[in-house]
C-alpha cells in the first residue's frame, strides 16, 4: 500500500479503522510477514481500542485497514524499542 509507505517516509500520523475501532498510529515499518500478509508495525496514539495497548509498537494485517488515509499531523520517531529490522517482517518495503 503506496500510502502506507509515502506516511513512513513523511513521518506523518495514519488513521484507520480496524476491527470496529478509529485508530490513530505512528508508522514506523511496512512490508510482509513469513506468510506473505501485507503488514505494518505502528504505535497507536490516539483512537479506541479493545485491548487499550497505546504508546508501543504493535503489528497490523493490512487487509484488516479500511478506511486508511494518511493526515497532515507529524510525528517524530521515538520509540526506543522500535527495530528497524523487525523480525516479524519477512521482507520490508519501508521504515523510518
């Protein structure tokens, strides 16, 4: 998804739904797992969600996104646990 990697590189804020919640997230990494799924390693920071988990690294199936359109907000990476190589990621396309 072009989107997906043209917010990465201009470091700004995704939204999304996903799963019946409005997320807000930091993209930090897209590209496919080992089973060939689209997917993107973001920090939630605003938004709902059902596990309440905001302000950490959490992974998201791409085909599981509607509604994705990137805003004008920018963000600055800075989370310190975030590795650009991720090992969920069988092949990257894109990262901060």
């Amino acid at each position: 998804m072009s989107s997906i990697c043209e917010a990465i590189r201009s470091r700004v804020l995704l939204e999304f739904e996903y799963h019946g919640h409005h997320r807000v997230v930091a993209p930090y990494c897209h590209g496919t797992n080992a089973r060939g799924a689209e997917v993107l390693r973001a920090v939630q920071v605003r938004g709902t969600s059902a596990s309440g988990g905001f302000g950490f690294g959490k992974l998201w199936l791409v085909g599981h996104m509607l509604l994705v359109r990137a805003t004008t907000v920018a963000f600055v990476p800075n989370d310190p646990n975030y590795n650009p190589n991720d090992s969920a990621m069988a092949q990257i396309h894109c990262r901060v």
